[in-house]
C-alpha cells in the first residue's frame, strides 16, 4: 500500500467536513440546534455537540465509501467510544453552564458519495456509562 501524501489527508478532511455538514443539515431538519463544532481535545475530537430540546447530544459522524468493512457506526468501537466520553466530559468541563443537562451519544452513519451521502441517524447510539 503507498504512503499517504498531504494531499491524501486533505482531501480526506474535505470529504470529512463535507459529510459532518450534511449531517449536521439533517440533524437541524429535525430540530437540533448545533452548539459546537470540530471540539478537538487530547483526549479525542467531538464532531458536533448538538441540543434536542433540553437534551446536550454529542454526534459522531462516520464515513465509509461502502460496506464492506462494515458501516460507519461499527467503526464506533468501544476505543472510540471510550475517547468520545473522555472529550464530552472535557466539552463539560469547559462549558459548565452545560453540564447539568441530560446528555447521549448519537452517531451518524454516512454512506456512499461524499457530495450527497447516505445517512443514517442512530439516536442514543451508546451510553457513557457503558464503556
């Protein structure tokens, strides 16, 4: 397999940010209201931290060309899971206005042509007391 190239990882951080926006398009179109994006911490990256109401939602957003490697919310293994917990209590920290909200972790499931993909919202995709 080539190494990957600077280009390589910029177009891989186009396609991302072009697929967190169409998610986050989705997630608005059902009401959410983003409240932070792209929250980088050393523990690990928040792709959108969201409200549902009165709800604090932290939203992964996964992207695969096809399924064969499985979708994008198996990519969300419970590493992953594990570092998405770690930033969300950072965000929390930072934000103490936030942190007596309810919160959950949902994950988006991004699919198909970066341009126009495939989504599939997994509300409550996992639990912080879960990992």
């Amino acid at each position: 397999m080539p190494a990957r190239t600077p280009t390589d990882a910029t177009d891989r951080n186009a396609i991302g940010a072009r697929v967190e926006r169409a998610a986050e398009a989705l997630l608005h179109g059902h009401g959410l209201t983003t409240v932070a994006a792209n929250a980088r911490y050393r523990d690990g990256e928040l792709d959108l931290v969201m409200r549902d109401g009165a709800m604090l939602v932290f939203v992964e957003v996964r992207h695969r060309r096809s399924n064969g490697h499985g979708g994008g919310a198996a990519s969300v293994d419970a590493a992953k899971r594990r570092r998405l917990v770690r930033a969300a209590q950072r965000f929390l920290l930072e934000h103490p206005q936030l942190a007596e909200l309810p919160c959950r972790f949902d994950v988006v499931d991004a699919s198909g042509d970066p341009g126009a993909p495939r989504l599939d919202w997994l509300r409550d995709a996992f639990r912080a007391d879960e990992v």
